[in-house]
C-alpha cells in the first residue's frame, strides 16, 4: 500500500494554484521548490580579503561633513567590528548592522572590492536583487553573475553617475527595456545619484520589471511568462546564477573633486543584501535541502544530480528533459523511464504489440552475446491509471526477430 501511495504522489498534477488578494501568485507551479530568502544560504568572499575596515583600528568621517571624524572602526571590538556578515544579518537592528572597507587611502589608485556571493548551486531568481548602503552609494559599480560557479562572469548590470564617463555606454533605465531587447545588459544612473546618507541608500538589479515585459505590469499573467521562460532557453538562464560579484570601482564622493586631506570620508558600506530565489531542480522537485552547507534539490520522476539533471540509473528509458511548466496550469512532468536492461534472451514479443501500447525502444549492447545488439523495448500502457508506468521487455534484434517487431 505504501509503494501505491507514492504512486499516486506522483500523479498528482506538478501543480497548485495559490490565490490571494493579488489573483493567482508567483508559486503557482508546484513541482518547483518556493522561492525563498537565498541568503541564508550563500558563502560570501572579499577581494582583496583584508579590505575590510579596522584591522588595524581606523576612524572615518561621514561623507556629508568632513569635520565629522568620530566613527570608528575596530576589528576586534564586536560593537566597533563591520565584518560581511552584517550584510546578511536580520534586519531592523538599531543602530544599524553593516560591512565597511577601509576608506581611500591610497587614492588616487582606485579603490576596488569584489563582494562575491556563491551559492554552490544553480538558482533561478525571483525577486530584485537589492543592496542597500549604509555609505552613500558608490559612484561606479557592475553586479555580475555565473552560471558556472565562478569560473566564468558576465555582467547583469553596469551602476554609475555618468555610464558614457565611465564605461562608455549611454545610460538606460529598465524601462527602456522591451520583450526584444530585455536580454541586454545597460548601463544605469538611476541608483547613483545623490549621495546623502539618508535617502536613495539602496542599488537594484530590478527582476520584476524584466519578468513584466511578459507577466504584464502587475505580474498577473505569469502563465505567459512561464511559457516564454519554458521555450527560451537564453531567456531562462538569464534569471539562473550560481553566484554573484560585486564590483564596487569608485566610492561615492559627493562632488566632482575629491578631497585628498580627507580621504577617511570615501568608503563602502553595506547593511543589507537582498536575494530572492530558489533552487533550480528542472521542475523536477518541490523541494530544496540545505544538509552540510549545500542545497540540493529533492529529485522525483526518477531524476538525480543536484539539479535533477539527469536520469537515475536503470531509468534511462528515454533521454532526460527537464519537466515544463506547458501545458499551463499543469504541466509536463517528463520523467525518466524505467529500462531494466535483461541479457537473456525472450520470445514473447507478441505481448508489445498489443494494440494502443507505445513502444520506447534502446540498443543495448549485450555482454553475454558479444555480437549480438539487444533491442530493449519498453511498452508504455496509456489506458492505464498511471500512463508513465513502464514495464521492460527485451528482445534478441537479430534481423528476422527485428523484422517481427515493426
Ligand atoms: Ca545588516
């Protein structure tokens, strides 16, 4: 009874409309994990790694008034130390929590920080990525991705008070963006403007607006969405990461000229860093596990890998593809199908061809017969409660047996 339990879980449709107030929300396919607060799970990296302020203990100045030099920085008092933690931490701490470079001493050599995020796994956004300053707001910086755990990176998006300036593109904003050109890569000075401390903290790399081109401006058709992000696959790794990377090139400096006397005004500070997102299981999985400091999907359909990315072993009756979000709402499941490969040798090839069975058939090279192909046949029995169930049959594919087959 148990094993036809978890039969019948798997022929649930890969699929739950969620209503609220807004009409159908964000999770309503099912057979992907919930979008979560991914950075919980992420190990974080600083380049250079003793760029982080107060080791040795230094003082800094606000950025608004230079003569305003009491804060201080020590790594080794826990309430004076703004270790890369503190960008990660729970919000709504009073004072607030944040990380902070040493200031620009050595200018006028740039001032360079890589914020590296990698999560060790494939995940696919669904949210803004916002990075809210505690510092005013640097004046040149890229947020950058890979897809293949840092070896490799690609900008998302180029941060700064004059793009042609400083990296020689005309500036956009995301609402320049249309269906056709939402994969292109701009250059934006709309989160570096401005450097009062108060206002105008935050930096985004603005998702939703991006999914709007096809959800409509209140996200409320995501199945068209969805069906783009189903057949566009350029599309669909444009949302996937395995990490991030700050570059943070140039601190705010509040004027066109820099004050040399006073360099401990320019810095970088980080008090929150927002991603949303979940674990990318090829809609193979409704769950993700963090276990040893990894996530990992929880495969169904016979699928394995941290992604669900290939086939179990014996399940290989087809090849792998990942499940889809088409038909809306349901789905396609697409799981791997179970092929016992058998070495022996049988003759009841009759029970295959029964009418309305589909075949799947595999060449498999037999060891006990080294100069014989063995056709494995799997019968697929539509009428069935379960359609996908499969049973193995094998046959010897010697030209005249083969000759039976068709
Ligand atoms: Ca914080």
């Amino acid at each position: 009874p148990f094993f036809l339990l978890l039969l019948t879980l798997h022929l649930l449709p890969p699929s739950s409309q969620v209503y609220s107030d807004e009409g159908l929300t964000w999770d309503y396919m099912a057979c992907q994990p919930e979008a979560a607060d991914m950075t919980q799970y992420l190990k974080v990296t600083l380049d250079p790694p003793n760029i982080t302020c107060g080791d040795p203990p230094e003082t800094y100045c606000a950025l608004e008034n230079p003569y305003m030099c009491n804060n201080e920085c020590d790594a080794s008092t826990e309430e004076l130390a703004h270790p890369p933690e503190l960008m990660f931490d729970i919000e709504g701490r009073n004072p607030t929590t944040f990380w902070q470079s040493t200031s620009w001493k050595k200018y006028p050599k740039a001032l360079l920080v890589n914020v590296t995020l990698s999560w060790n796994k494939t995940i696919e956004l669904t949210d803004d990525i916002v990075l809210t300053f505690e510092s005013g707001r640097p004046e040149q910086m890229v947020l950058e991705k890979s897809l293949d755990y840092g070896r490799t990176w690609q900008p998302y998006q180029f941060y700064a008070t004059d793009c042609l300036d400083a990296f020689t593109m005309e500036p956009k904003t995301v609402q320049d963006l249309t269906q056709h050109t939402l994969l292109d890569i701009i250059c934006t000075e709309d989160y570096s403007r401005g450097y009062v401390w108060k206002y105008d903290k935050t930096v985004r790399f603005e998702i939703k607006d991006r999914f709007a081109l096809f959800a409509g401006p209140r996200l409320h058709n995501m199945a068209s969405l969805y069906g783009q992000l189903d057949t566009t696959k350029n599309l669909r790794d444009f949302f996937t990461i395995t990490d991030l990377r700050i570059r943070l090139l140039r601190p705010a400096t509040g004027a066109t000229m820099v004050d040399e006397n006073n360099l401990s005004r320019y810095f970088y500070a980080i008090s929150d860093i927002k991603v949303q997102g979940r674990c990318k299981c090829n809609l193979h999985a409704n769950s993700c596990v963090y276990d040893k400091e990894k996530l990992s999907c929880e495969c169904e359909h016979n699928t394995t890998g941290p992604d669900c990315g290939r086939c179990k072993k014996n399940y290989q009756g087809r090849a792998w593809s990942a499940g889809s979000y088409l038909p809306i709402p349901k789905g396609t499941a697409n799981i791997c199908e179970y092929a016992k490969t058998y070495t022996g040798i049988q003759s009841n090839n009759e029970q295959v061809l029964h009418s309305g069975m589909k075949v799947v058939e595999k060449w498999v090279y037999s060891q006990f017969l080294p100069f014989f192909f063995l056709k494995v046949v799997q019968k697929k029995r539509p009428h069935c409660k379960n359609p996908n169930l499969t049973k193995c049959i094998c046959l010897i594919s010697s030209p005249n047996i083969s000759s039976h087959l068709k």
